[in-house]
C-alpha cells in the first residue's frame, strides 16, 4: 500500500511543473525585485479598432439575450440553467468566445472576453461561471496552448459552437497538493492507449459537459516518463459515471460533479501535450485564465456600488438620506474607491495579455486574488449599508412589491471567489514563490537547511557579487524626486509612492530571507503580506495608468477619472503601509503556538458544549492510496506551491 507523499516529494512535484523561465518581461516580477518597470505598463496598448467593433457587436447581443430571454430569477429558483439558455449561448457562439476565428470560434480579445464574462455574470453567476469553467480554464485553452495541430482542427469548432468541457483535477482527497493525485492512466499492453481509474470532484460544468481534459497519473516505466498527464476524453466513453451533482451555497445554477472513471480506454492520441506535463499545463492555463475571477468580482462590486448609491440616496433616516450620515458615507466613498481600482488592476491586466509581449503570470495571479478579497468585502459591505433588506430574498422583495435587488444572492455567489481557482491562501505561496525566485537562483543555497559547506561557500560568493550590486540600487529613485511622473498631474504623488515602496518591499524581502533563511517558507502569513503589500502597489499603479488612458481615450471623463484614482489610492497606500508596519511587528509566532495547542486538543473541552448537527465521525472520508511513489524523482530543496 502506498503511503502519503512526504512535505519534500509534494514540493518537488509542484516545483517541477513551474514555469521556471521568464523569456518576456514581467512588470510584477520587477516590481517585487524594487525595479520601478512603468514602462511595462504605461502607456497602455490601445485596443485594437477591428476587435473593439468586434467586441462591442458581441456585447450588444450578450445583453439582448440576457435581458429579453434568460429569467435569473427562475435560475435561482430551479437551480439549474434551463436547456433553452445554454441552447441561446451556444447559438450566440458565446462558448466560442476565447476560441480563433480559424477554428470557428469569436475570437474575443480577452478585454471583451472578461467584459462578456462580467455582463452575464451580473446578471447571474452561474451563466458566467458555465463559460469561464469551460473557456479559461476547460478544454479550448489547453488545446489552444499545448494540443496537436489534429486535437484542434478536431476539437477547437465542435467546442465553439455546442460541446460543453470541463477540467477535472482535484479529487475528494487532493486539492493544492498534486503529489496526492490517484488517479492512474496505465498504459495499455499494446501501447495504443491507457486505462484511466479514479474519481475527480467539484468539475464545474461536469454533470452536463461532452468532454473533459482530466489529469490521471501514469505509473513510470519502460517507454514511459510517467507523471500527471492531461488526457482529453469525451464524456460518451464507457466507464465514465457522473455520481453525484454537487449543490452550494451559492452559484445553484452550476452544473458541479462528482465523476468517476472505471478503466476507461483513452487512445494515444488523446493525450495533450505529452506523458508527464499535465500539471504544467494546468498552471500555464490559469496564468490567463485567472483574469475571468476579477472580472466576476469586478462586476459584482460596480453592482454593489450601483445598488449603494441608489439606495443612500432614497432611504432616509433622521430626516435626511442615509448616505448623508458619516458612517454610509465612509462606505459609499470606498465602495467607489474600490469599484475603480479593481477596473484599473482588470483592465491593465488584460490589455497585457492582449497585446502579448510581457510574461503576466504574476499580474494575473495578484489580480485574482486582489479581486477576490476586496470583492468580497465590497459585496459585505453593500448589504449591511441595505440592512434588512438585503438579507431578504429578491423573489420575498418582489412578491411584496420592492424592487427585487439580489443582494443575499450576491453575497453567497460571491464567496467562493476567495477559493476558486487557487484560495486566497494558496494564491499568497504561489505568487510569494514567484516574488523570491531571483532570490533563490542567486542564494538558494545559503538559505536552504541541507547543503554542503563548500557549496555553501560557492553560494556566499555568487551571492555576494548579486547584492554588492542588486542592494544599492534600492536606496534612491525617481520616487524621492518631487517632480517626477509628473505627466500624472495630481496622480504623480501616488507614482512616486509606488516607486519608493517597490524598493521598500524588495528590501523588506532580503531582510526577511536573512533573517529566517530555510524557515521562511515556513511564514506563510509573513509571505502573505509581501504579496498582499506587492498586490496594492500593483493596484496603485493600475489605477493611475488607467485614470490616463481614460484622459486619452475619453476626454470629457478625465476629471472624474483622475478623481476616482485619487479615492482608491489613499485607500490602498492606507493598506499598505498598515502591511509594512506588521511585517516586523505581529503576532505569527505567538498564534501559531496557540494554534497547535488548539490541534493538539488542549482545549477540545472549551467546545464540548456545541450541539453538532453532523454527528459523529471523521471529516474526511477513506479513499484509496495515492499514487505519490510514481514520481520517482529526489525532492527539490526549493519552496513551491500549487494551485487547486
């Protein structure tokens, strides 16, 4: 019987399956290493003339569709997306969104692909959640990215036009830890196929999807290289069972399954970019595909801040509108604040991906999880500005003559932004990995707990030569000089700020790997405010460049953009430089101590008293072994982190 892959093997398997080289350069890379890159960003590519016009005539059907013929409330009320509204999406092309116009798809640029996303989201989650799980992260991208010339011509028109996928990667015992991963490809004797075995949990879109790209492992040997492995796979095969269609908090109209596969036969050529490179395919999938969380979180706040606005403005209390009083208004005013900022960090974002000459697998990742955290407290906080109501039901609303504003569903819909797609948690060691990678190449080997003294030394010297020149160049730049950025105009101070924090935190970043060296990855909550700190200054920089474009682009809304900009950034540098404060001065060590005494049992006796409706037994079910010892390869003596 196998048993659990130890801390080591699990770090090796993620660790591998990184992208480890940046060919293109990376704004949020520089910017975590104190390097200022605003020409990255600034100016922003202008959006195409062809694909505007393009994009535009898509949303102008979009929200026909939505608004004339898809009934949110009966999604909601039903729990399901009825035949007659994926029949409307698939006739608009809207599964083709992201596909090439080569393979029959739309061909969106990924700006209207997130603003697609966010319309249809707004309207209701679960149709953006159907078209995201099968566009940004289900089959067409991988197969765009890594499939044969063949899997596309085959595969990329029927996709675009009416076969629904999913992505079928965690299982009921593996989530962020792939070298648990139990589901097998075993080669067949005559080598034309393999068996797949196991079972996959939460597929979105899987309970009705026509096909899958599951991740199996292959056992290594003779001929084969073995490792996670991307399979496509039509749902009609023999051996595939949809046991169980998941129901949630919110997002009750998805289409969520338990699938499982018994000796199911996969042909050869079936398999998407070669034995072994599932896993990075997956990761590479997501660079991208993250940007449609913030577009749900996007919309869902701007919806948030519509619903504030009208209603501080209608409802008085004490003989004048609500948003008249302090304590609304201090909420309206972030609000606002924080509907800008995350277009700003959205709409930077996705321009780079578009224009496709910078690496944005760290903008995409701080965007997801920017957007995902300040989403959610957007959201919060829209329902206790609308108080009772917005903990009533929109149907309850409406069968009593208001206005049925969904702001309950919002809530729950909203939630699993902070989890899906990598959580918040997962998000901080992925991208705090991706922050200390120069770090690592240069003095990896002086931080580490296993290395021999003479490469110890070796180490010491290279890394001596690095910082002799990396460190000063942290100590001035054009951020202590008053003048500078100055085609900002009022904008330019929060440039400047952004630029002498950027060298604040690469300097914080060495200071920390001196001073814990091999036990820094171990500080997760430390790592989680360098990036939530690296997070804000990217947000800063967004919201400035953005408010200039809009100069550019639409004069006559410079002013209140420039306005807007001036709001989220008082905010965000309030954010950060609470961060920096509690990068030296906080509790961790003190609350992790607590915390093992709390799993230890210290004090199981202060909740004894707790009723428990689940009754007895584990929280985690018996599943079988995993299939860790596959892997074959030495642990890597390197941090790394993987997604869901």
């Amino acid at each position: 019987m196998a048993s659990h892959p130890s801390y080591e093997q699990s770090k090796h398997v993620a660790e591998a399956s990184r992208e480890t080289e940046w060919a293109k350069p990376s704004f949020g890379k520089e910017l975590f290493l104190g390097n200022f890159r605003l020409d990255l960003i600034h100016p922003q590519p202008e959006l195409d003339a062809a694909a505007t016009e393009k994009g535009e005539a898509f949303l102008e059907r979009l929200r026909a569709f939505l608004t004339e013929q898809v009934d949110r409330q009966q999604i909601e009320r039903d729990a399901k997306i009825g035949d007659d509204v994926l029949q409307g999406l698939k006739d608009l092309g809207a599964l083709g969104m992201k596909i090439p116009e080569e393979y029959g798809g739309l061909g969106l640029s990924q700006v209207y692909y997130n603003k697609a996303l966010a319309m249809a989201g707004t309207w209701h989650s679960s149709i953006s959640t159907l078209l995201s799980a099968h566009q940004s992260i289900g089959l067409p991208e991988p197969l765009r990215l890594f499939g044969s010339e063949e899997q596309k011509r085959r595969w990329l028109p029927r996709l675009a036009r009416d076969h629904v996928s999913a992505f079928l990667l965690t299982e009921p015992d593996v989530g962020s830890d792939p070298a648990r991963m139990s589901t097998t490809a075993v080669p067949t004797e005559d080598g034309t196929g393999y068996r797949i075995n196991g079972t996959k949990l939460w597929a979105t879109n899987g309970a009705i999807a026509d096909v899958v790209v599951i991740m199996a492992v292959v056992p290594k040997s003779d001929g084969h290289r073995g490792g996670i492995t991307a399979f496509l796979c039509p749902c009609d095969r023999a051996g595939i069972t949809v046991e169980h269609r998941n129901e949630f908090m919110g997002l009750r109209g998805i289409e969520n399954s338990v699938t499982r596969f018994d000796d199911v036969l996969v042909p050869r050529e079936d398999v998407i970019g070669g034995e072994g490179k599932g896993l990075r395919i997956a990761l590479t999938t997501l660079n991208t595909g993250r940007l449609s969380l913030p577009a749900f979180c996007l919309s869902a706040t701007k919806y948030s801040l519509k619903i504030a606005r009208q209603w501080s403005a209608e409802r008085k209390q004490w003989g004048q509108p609500i948003g008249k009083h302090d304590p609304v208004a201090q909420k309206l005013a972030w609000l606002a604040g924080t509907a800008f900022g995350l277009e700003a960090m959205l709409d930077v974002s996705s321009r780079l991906a578009d224009d496709k000459r910078n690496d944005i697998r760290i903008e995409a990742a701080l965007a997801k999880l920017y957007g995902s955290e300040l989403g959610w407290t957007a959201v919060d906080e829209m329902v206790q500005i609308r108080g009772g109501r917005a903990y009533e039901t929109a149907e309850s609303l409406a069968r009593r003559g208001e206005k049925p504003v969904p702001a309950e569903q919002m809530l729950r819909d909203m939630r699993i932004n902070r989890i899906f797609e990598g959580s918040t948690e997962i998000m901080h060691l992925l991208i705090a990995r991706e922050a200390v990678d120069e770090h690592l190449k240069v003095a990896g080997d002086l931080v580490r707990g296993e290395v021999r003294p003479a490469d110890k030394a070796k180490a010491a010297a290279k890394a001596g030569a690095f910082y002799a020149k990396w460190f000063p160049t942290l100590t001035v730049g054009a951020g202590q000089r008053p003048g500078s950025f100055s085609e900002f105009g009022e904008l330019a101070r929060h440039v400047r700020y952004v630029e002498r924090h950027a060298r604040k935190l690469a300097r914080s970043t060495f200071y920390a790997m001196g001073r814990y060296q091999a036990r820094l990855e171990q500080k997760g909550h430390l790592l989680g405010r360098i990036v939530d700190i690296g997070a804000e200054l990217y947000a800063i920089a967004c919201a400035c460049v953005y408010a200039h474009t809009i100069g550019r682009e639409q004069p006559d809304r410079r002013q209140e953009a420039v306005e807007l900009a001036d709001l989220f950034c008082g905010q965000a540098r309030r954010r950060a430089d609470r961060l920096f404060a509690e990068l030296w001065a906080n509790d961790d060590s003190a609350q992790y101590a607590a915390a093992q005494q709390v799993l230890s049992g210290r004090y199981a006796w202060f909740d004894e008293d707790v009723l428990d409706p689940a009754g007895d037994g584990p929280m985690m079910p018996t599943h079988a072994p995993p299939a860790a010892e596959q892997f074959g390869a030495p642990p890597a003596p390197v941090a790394a982190t993987a997604t869901r």
